[in-house]
C-alpha cells in the first residue's frame, strides 16, 4: 500500500530528503503525533527519508531519521510555529483557528519554499530558524525542490 504525504522535499541532487504532512487539527498531542505518524508508515514499506515533518498551526513535530523512519521512536523535536508562521497568517487575515486546508497547505508551501531559497546562515541567529540548523535540515533543503501531493 502506497503513502500519500503532502509535499516531498528533493535536494539539489533530486534526493528524497523531507516528507511533509499538512493537517489543520489544533492541539494535538506527542502521543496523538506518534500515533498518527505510525498508522502513516504502517500501511507502506519504510523509506530511507532523513527528515519526516508533521504540521499542524499550533505546532510542527520533526522526526530525524539516521536510516528508515522507526515506528517506535517519538518526534526529535516538537516546534512552536506561531512566530514562524505569523506572517503568512498575517498576510491571508486568517488565524490558526480558521484556516482551511487548501490554505494551510499554501502557507507550508510558501514557508517550505522560503527554507530551500533561503542560503544565508543568518538566518541561524535567528531562534525560531534554529532548529533548521540544529537538525541540519536547512542543509540538506538548500536549494532544492518541493513536489506536492505524492504519493510514495
């Protein structure tokens, strides 16, 4: 049975490097992320994707794999993405609350194209950009591609 994810994140040698899930659910919990990231890699042989993101408009759960996602292990980091994601929020005059998922989608889209676009590192001084540094994840996006809507 193939996984649908909602964005791929190919580096700029064409390497699978992030799947992304978009989802609109507020206040999610670890155990409920946990869960639901392993009925997503229960129904598909594991791919080798270094990064798995998971992301909701209160938070973002990243998973760093060293070879194929483990569906015991927990999410490497769990993310605030309220100063992240301000300005996109800002800019549709929707709030969290109200977001739909087509726009959801958008404003991840948008974000995830500012993250491959963005090759300066003084973004790393900048504490809700740190993560990206830290997990080597702006490394490994830098100027790559998104597909939307794969099936794997």
């Amino acid at each position: 049975m193939s996984t649908r994810w909602d964005f791929a994140v190919y580096n700029q040698h064409n390497k699978l490097m992030l799947a992304v899930e978009v989802k609109t659910r507020l206040n999610t919990s670890t155990h409920w992320a946990i869960q639901f990231y392993r009925n997503i890699f229960s129904n598909t042989t594991p791919t080798n994707i270094p990064y798995f993101l998971m992301t909701f408009p209160d938070k973002f759960y990243l998973w760093v794999h060293d070879g194929t996602p483990n569906d015991t292990d927990g999410p490497t980091l769990e993310i605030n993405p309220q100063l992240l994601l301000q300005p996109y929020f800002e800019q549709s005059g929707v709030t969290p609350e109200q977001i739909s998922s087509a726009s959801f989608e958008l404003i991840i889209a948008a974000w995830l194209n500012s993250v491959i676009q963005s090759l300066e590192q003084d973004n790393a001084h900048n504490p809700t950009n740190q993560y990206l540094y830290d997990t080597g994840l702006h490394n490994a996006l830098a100027g790559g591609t998104i597909d939307y809507e794969v099936v794997a």
